[in-house]
C-alpha cells in the first residue's frame, strides 16, 4: 500500500493522456477507486492521498469497514450486484447503487430509501457480454423497457446513466465495441426517455480505463492498478 500515491500519479497521467487524444477536459471523468478485498486502512490512504470517490462489490464486506471509515468525506457507491434482501441495508450504507438490474430491485431500493428520508443514485446495469459470469439488464429485453418506464414512480430513486462491464481481455481494444454499444445505447434511451438523466457512462477498468474514457466514460473504476492485486484469504489446505 506504501506505493498508493506513485500509483495514482500513474493513472491520472494515463487519464490526462486518454482526454487529450479525445478532446475532452480532464473533469469530465470521475476516478473511481475499487476497494474491494481491500482493508479500511488501503481506503485511508487513498483518502490522504486524495482519492473521494470509491466502489465496493459487497454490502456485507463494506458495512464491516464502514464503521472504520464513519468521519471519512467519501462517497461509497455499490457496483457489485445487489440482492434484493440487501437493498435495504445497501440503501443506509452507500452512497449510491451503480448495479440497478431489475423492477424488484428499484422497487426494495426505493422503499428503503424513502424510509430512510433519502433519495438515493442509481445507474442501470446493462449487460452487453453473453458470459454467463456477467449480470445486468440485457439491451433488447422487455425488462429495461418496463424498468425505464415506471422509473419515475420511484420517487426516492434517482437515475443517473448507465454501466457496464466487458468481458475480460489482455488488449484494451477487445472492450471498445462494448464501450461504443453502451454509449449508442445510451443516446438511443435519451432521446426516447426525455424525462431521465442519462448523463453517466460508468465503464473502464484498470486495463482499459483509456479506451473508456476515449469513448465517453464519465466515470472509471480502478482497483488492481491503484491498489495493487486484491488479497484474497487463502484457500484451506487439503488433508
């Protein structure tokens, strides 16, 4: 963890490059730092370093290091996939929910979030990957239409864009098709939904945050590439 800051210095001139060759200014990208596996005290150096902005995959995992982290000025967004007998526990400790995948799930969300006298951000999880490994709302599915259609009854919920992951690949470029497809998407569910906020393009990851954001990602989540590998518990030894 001692090699966070000279980590991050790599990133944000890779950032800073990635805008300049497609002609956009530096803020319209937001870093996202993925703390998953990791402990709050990798969190808190993030925060010293000047990192604001972090993804968890796990509510479980998170609400163990929220307690640690209850003075920090961050932001918390879920970006994992979400059980919906979790919603209401996702709801208190998140900042918001990056992982909206179905009607059940908006509907847990938003009643949880009215309970709790907040209103709470959302981005829809849009599968474009045939693995099966992958989770979110299929492009073409009766799902998304009715999810998009009965968003504005979810008072407590507040749409911000779309997210997606792609399948994994050693080449950036592999991912670019799906970050292209998400963006036409994107533009196609704007200019049909004119009453939603479909202004976030969450995708990029440590490998291809680049290609993202030549694409137009307004936000990037990178984990291994700031934090180093994730340290997974050891697996038991066989007798």
């Amino acid at each position: 963890m001692s090699n966070f800051r000279d980590n991050l210095g790599r990133v944000e001139e890779k950032i800073a490059a990635a805008c300049r060759r497609a002609g956009r200014p530096r803020g319209e990208v937001a870093l996202m730092a993925v703390s998953k596996t990791h402990p709050a005290s990798a969190i808190r150096e993030a925060i010293e370093a000047g990192v604001a902005l972090f993804g968890e995959n796990r509510v479980q995992e998170f609400q163990q290091k929220s307690a640690e982290l209850a003075d920090a000025k961050i932001a918390v967004r879920l970006i994992g996939q979400l059980q919906s007998n979790k919603s209401a526990k996702a709801a208190e400790i998140f900042s918001g929910v990056d992982s909206l995948d179905s009607i059940r799930l908006a509907q847990r969300l938003d009643e949880a979030a009215k309970r709790l006298g907040r209103t709470l951000p959302v981005l829809l999880e849009i599968k474009l990957s045939r693995e099966e490994s992958k989770t979110g709302l299929e492009p073409e599915s009766l799902e998304l239409v009715r999810l998009l259609e009965r968003l504005p009854e979810f008072a407590n919920l507040r749409l911000g864009g779309l997210m997606t992951v792609p399948p994994w690949s050693e080449d950036p470029e592999c991912a670019r098709p799906y970050f292209v497809q998400l963006r036409h998407l994107r533009d196609q569910l704007a200019a049909r939904w004119t009453g939603l906020d479909f202004s976030e393009l969450s995708m990029g990851m440590s490998g291809d945050f680049a290609v993202a954001i030549e694409e137009g990602s307004t936000c990037i989540r990178v984990g291994t590439a700031l934090f180093g590998k994730r340290p997974y518990p050891a697996k038991p030894e066989e007798p």
